[in-house]
C-alpha cells in the first residue's frame, strides 16, 4: 500500500483513539469512504463496465439492494451483512481477494463492523456539496482561521507555539511573498518597528513589490504547464513568454480570481475581448504539441481537446477527469460520456493538429507597443497618400484601345531596361563576396550608356551584386535579356555569370570556364552555359532567351545578380527586349485582357471579387465589377502606366515593407480560438481516436449544479463553462482554490491530495475551515491578495516551527498545524536566493527566456538534427543572472539544477511538486558555475561591506543569509574554516586566481585573489546552510 493511502488509517488510529468504541458515532465521508474507496471501488463502484457481481458499495442504493435473497449491506446487522462475511472469512471467499493485493487491515475490517451496527449511513461526497459557510469557533487570539485550528487542537489536547522571533518572521514571509530573501536593511526596520500593524504593513509592502506576481505566477505556470518549447519530437521553440509576463501582472495587479479564471478559459469568446484577455486565453494553448512525420491529425487534436480537458478539471475541480477517457471513472462519478461532453467545449479549437515546428503556431497574437503603433498608423496614412496620388493618375489618363483602332498599330520593338545608372527603385541591394559593389561615373572608368556603371573587382573568389525582395519584374512573351560588359583586359575575370530569382535562385547564364562557379547543376536552366567569354577591353552584349533559361512569360522575376569568378569587370545598360503587338496584348488591351479572362491578373484580384467572376464571362459582369477589374488592370497589368507608376508603387512598397518589420520584430503569443463551425464530438470509445460512439453535447457532470442551456438555442461554449466554475453553489472551484493557496504557504493542502478531492483523495484535515475559507473568498469578490494576506497574518503561519516531543509523537505530519513548517526552498527559490545575495541578480521583469549556465551537453542527447533547440547556446551578461522564472525551459531537456530541486517539466499539470532530498542536491549547491560564482560575489560584498574584521564579516554574512545573528560557536566554526581556507589559498596562488575568476562575472581588482577565494570558501558554505536552503 502506498503511504498516501496508508496516511487516512493512520490518522484516524492517531486522532480517533476511541473510534472503535460501539457508541463511537463514525463518518461514512471522514472513516468509511477511504476505506470503500481504496479496497472495494475498483469492482463495486461507479464504473459499470468494471463492476462485478452486479454489485455497487458507492451507494446506498447499491449496498442495501437484494442480489437475490441477501442484501451486501444491512443497516444495523453486520452478521446478515454479506459485506461483513466477505471481509471476516478466510481462503478463496475473502474480499478483498487475494489477487487484490490491498487486504484490510484488522482496524478497517472493525471499522465497517461498527460502522454497519449504528445503521450504515452514507453521506454524499464531502466535496461534491456546496460548501455553507460555518460559524467561526469562539476565540480571543489570531484571525478566524486560528479559531477553526485552535478548537481541533483543544479536541487533541494540543497547544499551538508561540509566534517565532521577528527575524525569522521577516525572512518566512519575505521568501513565501516575493522569493526572494530580505536585506540586512529591511530586517533591522521590521525589528525596530514596535508598531502594532508592523507585521501587516510588512505584508502590504512585500505584495505590492513586483516581485510578488513573479513568485505567485510560477506556482499557476506549474498548473498551465507553461514553457518555452512545444514539448514532442524536435520540441521546437515557442512564443509563449507573453503568457508567462501576464500571469505575473495579474497578480501583481490583484485581478479577481473569477475574472482571473474566465479569461484563461475564455477570453478570445468575452465581448470585445482586451489584449491582455486574449493573451490570457493563452492558458489553453499551453499543452505540448507535434509537428512529427507520420502523425494523424485527428489522433492530435483529439489528444489535445483530452488534455485541455483534464487540465481545466484538474485546476479548477480538483479532479482527475482523465481516468474517464477511456472508461467510466472507477472511484467518481463521472462518466465517460459525461467527460467527453467536457471535452467538447475544446474540441473546436482553431489551432492546427500540427505546430509545424514554428514559433508562431496560429492562432496568434502580434503585441505591438503603443509608439509602434503610432509609428505604423503613420506609415499607413503615407500609403494611403500614394494611393491616392496613383487613382489621380488612373483618372486623369486618356487611354484608348489599340485592338480598337483602325488600322491597328503595327507591332513595335521594345527594350525594358532593368538595370541602368542603379538597381529598380525600391530594391534591397545587397553584395556577396569581394569587396561591396562601385557605382562609377564615366571619369572613372567605362560606362556604356547613362550617368553610372557597376564595377566588381574579385580575387579568385566569387562576387556578386544582386536586388532581391523589390520591386516584381515581369518577364514578357519572346522576351530576351540582355546586358552590356566590359572586360577589363589586364585583369580578366574566369567566368561571367547573371542569375534570376523567382522563388529561388534557380535560372541562370554562364560565359567562360563554367566549373569555376559553383551555383547551379550544369546543362539544366540552373546553370545554361552561353560560350566563351566577351572579347576583352570593348563594350560587348550578351544576349540570353528568356525561355533557354527556363523563365516563361508572365514569371515574376524578384531579383537579379551579377557574378564572376576573380577579375574586373564592368556591367551596364541591362534589362529585356521583346516585340509588342498592342492590339493583340492583354498588357497593351483591355478587350484583349477580358476576352482572355481573368485568369491572367492572378492573385491580385480580391479573393471575393475572383470567386464571383470564377466561371463568368466578361459580358456578364456588373458595371461594378467590371469597374474594379479595370481599375486593378490599369494599375497593375497595363504596360502604358507601368514606368509612370513604378516610383508609386515602389515607394508604397517600401513603406509597407517598413510596417512588416515592425510587425515581425514585435513579439507575438498564442492565443485561443474556436473553430467558426464546431466540430461533432462523441464517446471515443476505449479512449481511440478513431473509434467515435454516441455523440455528445457540451455540458457538465450530473453530479455538479445544472448547466442549462442557452435561451436562444445557440450552443454552450467555454465562457459558459467558465461561468458555471464560478457560481457560488459550485463545490469544487473555491474549495480547490484556497486549498492551493494553503498549500503554498504551509507545504500541504488542507486536503491533502490537491489535484483529487474525489474518493480517492484525502478527506479535509479541517473541513469547517477550508469551507468557510472557500465561502469568505468568495464574498471577498475572489480577491486572491486578500485571501493570501488572511492566511499569512494568522498564528499558524506566524508561529514558531520548533518541534516539540509531544507534536512529533502525536503528530509526526503537522496536520493539525501546533507548529509552523519546516520546508526546503524551491529550486527557483535557491538559485534567486543566492543570485540575490550576492548582489548578481538582475531585477528586470518578462520578456523572452533567458539561458543562463546549464552543464554541456544537455539539449543534444534528445535534440533532433533540425531542430532548433538541438544545441544549448548559453546567454551572457546580464541575462546569466535573471530570476529563475525567466529560464528558458525545453521540456524535453528542462534546466538540470531545477529538475533536482523537483521542479516540474510542465509536460503536464502540476498540482504539487515533490520534495526530495538526494545527494546530487548538495552537490549542486556546492559546485555548480552559478552557486560558485554567486559565493564569490557575495564574497567581495562580505569584505567590502561586512566590516574591518573577519569576525564582523562572519556575523554580517551569516545574517545576510539567514536574517538571524551567528551565535559565538557559530562565529567560531566559520572562522576556523575562513583561517583554514586562507592559509590553503596562500600557499596556491594559481587555485585561489582560478576561484577568483569563476564565472563571467568581473572579481573586484582591488581585492587580492587570496583574499577573494578563501572568503568564496565561506560564502559557499553559509549558502549551503541548512537554514540557507529551507524556510524556518
């Protein structure tokens, strides 16, 4: 048996010593329930399909039921009770069986004897009933929750502690609300302070510092498994961090819990929804995801909507709803279909069953600051300005139709130039290789035609000078390209080349020795050889059909490049020529263009205004379509306004391009989104994917209050959920609530099992408290700062966690709270609390994960070759030193010194961490770069600030960590190993230079390394104190 099922005897045998006394009144819910549930539920519990002998024990319904001349249970005769027999016997009839492996111990077996005697009563569920707010017990000391305590303690014959010493107070709390420990500074003002509120405005100070939300969010991130990468196959990263950044301002900001829970479910579906509502919604998108080969993707939408169902009852119910996937669940009652009618409130989420590996995986949110906005609006008010300018054009052109005239005009030669006196307006050009491209003028060297030519001068090297993502060039019918070059005679180059760039650099001409120019395979319009190079020292031009090099007419040509191999040359005067029969071109006619249809202006019609004409002839168009079609083609695909509005559109393109880079340079999140048509969703029968049963509707468990539907018919959706979590009758969301709460500030929940207030969980050590807690939160309008303000202000949090004998005797698991926890640091904690004291931690609050010191060799072992987060690239300078709630975490490969410390991979909720101790633990303390580097900083600041002596240095440092003054044997032993460490260090200069150099960090110059290393010695050791490492 484990302990956790082990621990409900336990404590009834400790706290019920009288229990098995025939007027011993028992709790079906406190002292039978535990027992049914852990030995008998599996087989006579909710789940009908596992259930044997047809007989059910969670009802009464069930136990008392004829199964054919006797009864399993009958009220108040155990000898008549087939219960009882069962459990009595021996051999093959002894239940539970054998093969069980879980018998009753003899204690249980008198239990549900007695129990049966006094009339066998069945209560509902503790938790499944509506808490009513109890009255507060009569008490003269501490808050109400010190009444409820007290009087349980009375009952045990118990005595709470005193309150602790106000140093040990100052670091409890300053550690529980911020993470962080106090300064020497802030303990000698709250010591100081004989006011009678000094402890409440120490608590109203600590939670309005922004380092309260920092601490609270990573105990709701461990819930929303929040993390930096997508969690399967490459485990890519993510953009998430804007998530994270809002959990820690709705803390900071005191956001009611219930709006804090409605827009985490639903904030994409609020009216009008805010940024910071729709970021919330984020909460659903934090699951891990799959972009692997080979996956299906209704397998993964399907295991998405599971988790994001789990996830939501296991946070705000308490309950462990992924036990029916695949069945009824054995213990509760919630059935399969009752889970699935849950699951289909996420079922119809937007984002697709694959995150393509990319950071920004839709549905997104793009989070642009208010100045870029500003700065965008303007951009956008200047398009619009060319817009108009162009439509003044358009409407001032006096175009006539050459198919129209009469006679037609004779077809012309035209040479569109591309390249002369500079690059097409708007492009981005850019140089590779050899020195950066020289425009010259004719007093500097050959210029074919115009003001300038380009020159390129390369050493045995490839160079190249090319425009790339400007403004489209069109590659017309029978076009060849064509281009002027002028060898330069005492510096040939090897080989010649011109490349095109449609979607790729993927067409190209060569002159000359072809093999000294590695691009392109050879014989294929990659690379087409031309022949020799152009004679030398003249002007020559070199001519290329357009079709030899694979690019037919209409290609968009986004970019062109001149490139050699070594040698000098000059080009110029480059561009296309092609014959044009006006009369005949769609580019030159518009009754041409029509008569051709549409398909010829491509995507640049409106995708609405394309579906409408799809399968039309023009003469069937609406003047209004027709009017939109024309006006698209004059400024588009006419080749008489083209040159006219190029500088137009080239500067409108540049200014759309400026808005882009604002847009991508912003940081984006994921956000929650439905589908516009919801999908179907049903029983997946035994939890397979592609194996539907009944469909479902959307709703909730029969055992909770009603979700009605709604008056006008429209479906339920995941506001209405989040709504129902929120009513005051609602069992579960403020019970749970409040018991994590709890939980973060004592070590254990009220009920013990956080993530399970069903059957098989722990029964409520104080029942009448966590109710009046979960009803008080409520009435306090869901104010979650209050709520942790009442349970730090109390005695049994401020009290003193000495351990007394009679408290380890008669209560060896502070349930009953006479004394305060005693509780190692969380792994974020330790790692801030040295960063802290050592004067290294950088206060700076959200953005991005930051990488600080991880052991090689981490990520690789389980990083894929295409992934980019198959290699750790360590961050450095400030960065290192962030708080702990900022490291990058690869779920995968999550930071190592954390997951010692039992912090979570956030692959799934986490309700509670564990709490381990292991010896890697001390040596992380001890040798890891980051605790190292922190003892050796807070070193300098131990001899620079701790005093003129070694013994005032001793007792300012160990005060500075624990908040407690050293006792003289303290002193003593800390000295001792200080002298020690000297004389070591002394005698080997080159370790203590070593040691002092330890990290990125800068050691002070004008402390001696000897000096330096020997007190890193002592820092090392107080930071691994055990009252360092754990909360008095």
């Amino acid at each position: 048996m484990r302990l956790n099922q082990l621990l409900p005897c336990l404590l009834l045998l400790t706290f019920h010593p009288a229990l098995l006394l025939a007027d011993e009144r028992l709790s079906f819910n406190r002292d039978i329930r535990p027992i049914l549930s852990d030995h008998c539920f599996a087989c006579h519990g909710f789940d009908a399909k596992k259930r044997q002998a047809d007989l059910r024990l969670d009802t009464a319904a069930g136990a008392e039921a004829d199964l054919g001349g006797y009864q399993a249970i009958v009220p108040g005769n155990p000898q008549e009770s087939a219960v009882w027999q069962r459990i009595s016997t021996d051999g093959d009839d002894v239940m539970p069986p054998e093969d069980f492996h879980k018998p009753l111990s003899e204690n249980q077996k008198n239990i549900l004897r007695a129990w049966i005697s006094q009339g066998a009563p069945y209560e509902a569920h503790w938790s499944f009933v509506a808490p009513v707010k109890p009255d507060v017990p009569p008490s003269t000391e501490g808050n109400p929750i010190d009444a409820f305590l007290r009087q349980r303690l009375s009952e045990e014959g118990l005595q709470p502690n005193p309150l602790a010493d106000r140093p040990t107070l100052i670091r409890r709390l300053t550690l529980d609300l911020t993470g962080l420990p106090p300064t020497p500074e802030e303990i000698d003002a709250f010591v100081a302070n004989d006011s009678e509120t000094a402890y409440e405005e120490l608590v109203d100070d600590l939670q309005s510092r922004v380092t309260y939300g920092e601490h609270m969010a990573r105990y709701w991130l461990d819930l929303a498994r929040y993390a930096d990468t997508h969690g399967l196959h490459l485990d890519n990263e993510r953009s998430m961090w804007p998530y994270r950044d809002w959990v820690v301002r709705a803390f900071n900001q005191n956001l009611r819990f219930d709006d804090f829970t409605r827009w985490q479910l639903a904030g994409d579906l609020l009216e009008s929804p805010t940024r910071d509502q729709l970021i919330a919604s984020g909460f659903n998108r934090c699951n891990v995801t799959t972009s692997e080969g080979g996956s299906i993707n209704d397998e993964w939408v399907f295991r998405y909507a599971v988790d994001r169902t789990a996830t939501a009852v296991e946070v705000w119910m308490g309950l462990t709803a992924g036990c029916a996937v695949c069945h009824d669940h054995k213990f509760d009652p919630l059935s399969t279909k009752e889970f699935y009618s849950l699951y289909a409130f996420f079922h119809s989420a937007a984002d697709p069953a694959m995150d393509g590996n990319i950071a920004e995986t839709p549905p997104i949110l793009r989070l642009i600051d208010e100045s870029d906005e500003a700065k965008m609006a303007a951009l956008r008010r200047q398009a619009a300005d060319i817009d108009q300018q162009i439509e003044q054009r358009l409407r001032s052109l006096d175009y006539v139709d050459p198919a129209l005239l009469d006679p037609q005009p004779v077809a012309e030669s035209i040479e569109e130039i591309w390249f002369e006196d500079g690059f097409p307006e708007g492009a981005n050009v850019e140089s590779s290789g050899g020195p950066p491209l020289q425009l010259i003028a004719p007093e500097n060297g050959a210029v074919y035609s115009g003001k300038l030519a380009l020159r390129r001068k390369a050493d045995a090297q490839i160079a190249q000078d090319f425009f790339a993502k400007g403004a489209k060039l069109r590659v017309p019918d029978s076009g060849k390209f064509f281009a002027y070059c002028y060898l330069d005679p005492e510096d040939p180059p090897q080989a010649i080349m011109i490349q095109f760039h449609t979607n790729a650099w993927k067409n190209r001409a060569v002159w000359g020795d072809q093999e000294k120019i590695n691009f392109g395979k050879p014989d294929t319009t990659e690379k087409v050889h031309m022949g020799d190079l152009p004679a030398t020292g003249q002007w020559v031009r070199l001519e290329m059909e357009a079709k030899q090099l694979g690019l037919d007419a209409g290609t968009e040509v986004s970019g062109f490049a001149f490139t050699q191999f070594s040698g000098t040359i000059t080009w110029d005067h480059f561009g296309v020529a092609y014959q044009v029969d006006k009369a005949k071109d769609p580019a030159w006619s518009w009754q041409v263009f029509v008569e051709q249809g549409v398909a010829t202006i491509g995507k640049r019609l409106p995708d609405a205004l394309r579906r409408q004409l799809q399968g039309r002839n023009y003469d069937q168009w609406t003047v209004e379509e027709t009017e939109q079609v024309r006006k698209l083609w004059l400024s588009e695909i006419y080749a008489g306004t083209q040159s006219v509005l190029a500088p137009f559109k080239a500067s409108k393109q540049a200014l759309e391009q400026e808005i882009s880079a604002i847009e991508k340079a912003s940081p984006v999140t994921f956000v929650m989104a439905d589908l516009k048509k919801p999908r179907d969703s049903f029983v997946m029968l035994r939890g397979a994917y592609d194996n539907p049963g009944e469909q479902v509707q959307r709703g909730v468990p029969a055992f909770l209050p009603e979700l009605p539907g709604k008056s006008d018919g429209s479906p339920l959706n995941r506001l209405d959920l989040a709504n129902w979590l929120l009513r005051p009758d609602h069992p579960l969301t403020a019970r749970v609530t409040v018991n994590r709460f709890w939980q973060q500030f004592f070590g254990n929940g009220l009920v013990l099992t956080s993530a399970d207030f069903g059957s098989q969980g722990q029964p409520p050590s104080h029942p009448e408290l966590l109710d009046w807690l979960a009803t008080q939160f409520i009435a306090d309008g869901w104010d979650t700062k209050q709520l942790v303000r009442r349970i730090v202000t109390s005695h049994a949090y401020r009290q003193s966690s000495e351990l007394t004998p009679e408290q380890l005797a008669r209560d060896p698991d502070n349930r009953l709270l006479a004394r305060s926890p005693r509780l190692r640091l969380d792994a974020e904690v330790l790692r801030d609390q040295a960063l802290f004291v050592s004067g290294l931690l950088v206060p700076a609050v959200g953005g991005p994960g930051v990488k600080p010191y991880q052991p090689p060799n981490i990520w690789e072992p389980v990083g894929f070759g295409n992934s980019n987060t198959r290699y750790y690239k360590q961050d450095s300078g400030s960065a290192l030193y962030r708080r702990s709630l900022y490291t990058f975490l690869k779920r995968t490969a999550p930071p190592p010194f954390m997951s010692s410390f039992d912090a979570p991979n956030r692959e799934q909720s986490c309700s509670l961490r564990g709490r381990t101790n292991t010896p890697m633990q001390a040596l992380q303390l001890m040798n890891d770069i980051q605790h190292v580097e922190a003892a050796r900083a807070f070193a300098s600041r131990i001899i620079l600030a701790g005093g003129k002596t070694a013994k005032q240095r001793i007792e300012w440092a160990w005060r500075v960590v624990t908040a407690r003054q050293a006792t003289e044997p303290e002193v003593g032993i800390a000295l001792a190993a200080l002298r020690q460490h000297q004389s070591r260090f002394e005698q080997d200069a080159n370790r203590a230079a070593e040691l002092a150099q330890y990290g990125e960090s800068s050691p002070d110059p004008d402390i001696a390394p000897e000096q330096l290393a020997a007190y890193t010695m002592l820092a090392n050791l107080l930071l691994n104190l055990d009252e360092a490492v754990t909360k008095n």
